[in-house]
C-alpha cells in the first residue's frame, strides 16, 4: 500500500515536470514514541509502464467506407477512441 502512494505520487510529480525529492536518510528522520520508520523501494519504469499518462501507439483498421466519413468530418480516431475506452474501463472500475 505505502509503495503504492508514494509511486503515484512520484509519478504524478514526474508527468507535472516537476522533479522528485530526494529520498531520506533513515537517521535523519526523526519519530515519536510508538512510531517507526519504514525503507520502501519503488520500481518507477515498471509503475509508469502501468499506470502512467504516457501516450502509447496503436494501429487501427478501420473499413474504408468509415475512414471517408472521418477524414471527411474531420474527427480524430485517437479522440474518439480515447473517450470510448476511458467511459467503458470507469464503468468497470465501479
């Protein structure tokens, strides 16, 4: 769960352009009674390869009928495609 949060955080600071802190030396850190410090290793390459905004290529095959009506109108395949999916996996995700 901690490596969890702290990879999406990293990684959202990343995607911002913004740079991630530095990690902490245990002995600096300093705790009350009955807390303690916990060491987390995060695998960002593997995190942002899930869970990253990076845009991937894919190939679509459409008939050539439909692709007539796109360029025609011009709508953007990448859009539309985008909007469909992300509609269908938040229906899923609830």
């Amino acid at each position: 769960m901690a490596e969890d949060a702290a990879s999406g955080w990293v990684l959202t600071e990343l995607e911002g352009g913004r740079k991630a802190p530095e990690a902490s030396s245990l002995g600096a850190i300093q705790v009350e009674r009955e807390q303690f410090v916990n060491m987390i290793a995060l695998d960002m390459d593997s995190y942002a390869a899930k869970y990253g905004d990076k845009a991937v290529k894919k190939t679509l095959t459409i008939p050539a009928w439909l692709n007539t009506y796109v360029e025609n109108n011009h709508i953007s395949c990448s859009a539309v495609l985008q909007e469909a999916l992300s509609k269908m996996a938040e229906s899923v995700m609830r």
